[in-house]
C-alpha cells in the first residue's frame, strides 16, 4: 500500500524533503511499518529517524501511537516533540 509520508522540523532537514510516498508491506500497516519502511527507503532515512530520538507520529492529523493502524489513511507524519515555524 503507498502512503503518503510528511516530514516535520529536524526529520524534514535530515532526510531532504518534507514529503514523500511510500510503499509499505501488509494489508493492515501499523505506523511502526511506516516507520520501518521510511527507514529501508535509504541510509539518509534510517539516520534521520535514529537521529531523533522522540519521535511523535500522527495519522490524518491526529496524534497516534506507534500500534495504530493508517489502512485508508490519507497521510502519516512524522516529527519530534517540539516543532518549530
């Protein structure tokens, strides 16, 4: 399934854009599977989400905890505790 990824403070410097689609395995992706697959994308990806160590996600807008599903989502962001303009 794509999911459409946006990308917040620290994360969008490090990884070079503020969005992306990506493909993401299973019929019922969790955001650790984002995650995971954010992360295989490349060696500037896996860094940026080592790198930061507290990252929050939201799903649709809404905050979301690793577990939760984005089946029919229609974006899944990702950024540390404290953004910035």
């Amino acid at each position: 399934m794509q999911v459409k990824v946006k990308y917040f403070a620290l994360l969008r410097e490090a990884v070079g854009c503020d969005e992306e689609i990506v493909e993401v395995a299973g019929d019922a992706p969790l955001v650790s599977d984002v995650r995971a697959a954010c992360c295989a994308l490349d060696a500037r990806h896996a860094e940026a989400f080592s790198r930061v160590r507290r990252i929050r996600a939201a799903v649709d807008g809404v905050m979301a905890p690793e577990s939760a599903p984005v089946a029919g989502a229609a974006e899944v962001a990702f950024f540390p505790p404290v953004t910035g303009g």
